[in-house]
C-alpha cells in the first residue's frame, strides 16, 4: 500500500486530498450504517463499522463511548469499560463515557460506583443523558434523582415516548397512580 501511495504521488492526475475527502466520506457513510445498526439492536453488524470508524479516529471521545456501548451490549463489560476510560481523557463525551461506566457498574451489581458515575455524568451537563440517567436512578431507587433525569429527558424532547414512560414508571414507584396514567397516556 505504500509503494502504491508513493507510485500516485508521481502521477499528474494524483489529488490526494480527493483521496481524503473520498476517505472521509467512506468513513462518515460506516458511522452512520453502523448507528442505523445499534438502534436495530444489531451489535454484530455495528461493530465492524465502528471498529474500522475508531480506527481512523482513535482520539474522537464520542466514537470511542459508541464502541465501548456495542461490547458492552455484546456482554463485553472489560472492553466497554476501557473505551470509557479512554474516552474520559479526551475532551467531549465525557458525561456519555461516565453514563456507560455507570450502567457496566449496574450490571456488575456495584450500586456506589453506579451511582457516583451517575452524579458525574449527570453534573457535566452534557445533552442527551435525560432517559439514561433516569434510568439508572430508578434502578438505584433513587427517585428524586430520578426525577431530574426525567424532566431534563422531557426538557431535551419534549416529545419523547420514552421520556414519558419512564415518568410514568417514577410515579408508579412514588405510587402516584393517577399521575402515573396520564404521564403513560402521554407516552402515546
């Protein structure tokens, strides 16, 4: 391959930055394949594309969080794990990667280390944790943090199925049935 990208460089007709622009675009077509693929829950068929995608981006903290998502979906908690402490020394996503070690903490029955991962997620301020971190405070029983995550997710969508679920579940959990009914009409 380097021989080949020596050779070119000789040619008239070479334009590197072409080939850059068509790598580019290669990658930015595999990402959004491989987003199509995570949200079909299809890990297998992400990962790849992602893998490739990391690869040519190593220091992109957002890339490296969706990655370490997809091994952990994939039952891989260590590898999940070391894509977000590799991210978390990067600049941006920081409060995705927290939110990822937060959940591998869930799943590994570590309740204090959930949820000191969840207060630093939730504390960067970061858009797009509302659903997650509601989440994973309803799993630590945690109702009032709950609460925060579920009006920040409604702040973020307004609109948000999920968002209203997930409220309806708080107020199930806070046995506020009546609240619970029309925040779960709400999700439809």
């Amino acid at each position: 391959d380097l021989v080949r990208q020596l050779l070119d460089l000789g040619r008239p007709d070479h334009d590197p930055h072409a080939e850059r622009v068509e790598f580019n675009q290669r990658l930015r077509e595999d990402h959004a394949l491989a987003i199509t693929h995570l949200r079909a829950a299809e890990w297998e068929r992400a990962l790849p594309l992602l893998e490739r995608v990391v690869a040519a981006r190593p220091i992109d903290g957002g890339l490296l969080v969706q990655l370490g998502w997809c091994h952990f979906t994939r039952g891989d908690h260590a590898r999940g794990r070391e894509l977000a402490e590799r991210a978390l020394r990067l600049e941006g996503s920081v409060g995705h990667a927290r939110l990822l070690r937060a959940v591998i903490a869930l799943r590994e029955s570590r309740r204090d280390e959930a949820a000191a991962e969840l207060a630093q997620a939730e504390a960067t301020g970061e858009r797009g944790l509302g659903e997650k971190l509601a989440q994973g405070w309803l799993l630590l029983g945690r109702l009032a943090e709950a609460e925060r995550g579920v009006e920040r997710a409604l702040a973020e969508n307004p609109d948000s199925a999920a968002a209203f679920h997930l409220q309806a579940t708080l107020r199930r959990a806070r046995h506020e049935d009546q609240a619970a009914a029309e925040a779960a009409l709400s999700a439809t």
